[in-house]
C-alpha cells in the first residue's frame, strides 16, 4: 500500500518553461522586491518564512514585491512561452 502525504497532494509543481526564484524575502518586516521579466506571472511555490505570505507578497510589471517578514520561493512563467518552449504570439502578422 503507497501513502500520500497531504502536502504531496497540494504542493505546485512549476511548468518546465518556468523561472523559480529562490528567495525573495523581507527583512525585518520591511517591503523588498525583487525583479522578474516584464509581463510575467507568478505563483507563491513555497513560504520559507514563520511569517505568513497570505496577503503580504504580490506582482506587478516586473517585480515581485513582499512585505511582514515574508519569505518564499516564487515560480515566474513568461506568458508568451507555450508548454513546448515556443513563443506563443500570433505569427500571421510578422510574415
């Protein structure tokens, strides 16, 4: 018989066309960004801090912002990228 562990069941694994960044934390409590590709999105992929990042990190543009002690990795996948590493924009018009 195979046991799963619950954090098995819901932990994220990013896509292979996705950036991880390591860590990006806050320092004493303070508000820290760190940079990512312009027009990216991002997942919380796992908190390394006691803090808690619900509600104290967040994307905009090109950054990464967290704040409170947050501390986590964070996966960063350009939309434009498609699952098979190609880029995804409409080609009709750059013939």
């Amino acid at each position: 018989m195979t046991s799963i562990s619950i954090g098995t069941l819901f932990s994220f694994v990013p896509p292979a066309s996705a950036q991880v960044i390591r860590t990006c934390e806050s320092r004493n409590n303070r508000r820290n960004t760190c940079t990512i590709p312009p027009a990216a999105r991002v997942r919380l992929v796992r908190q390394l801090s006691n803090n808690s990042c619900r509600g104290n990190w967040g994307y905009s543009r090109n950054r990464i912002w967290v704040r409170n002690g947050c501390r986590g990795e964070f996966a960063v996948t350009n939309p434009r990228i498609r699952r098979d590493g190609r880029d995804g924009r409409n080609r009709r018009y750059n013939r």
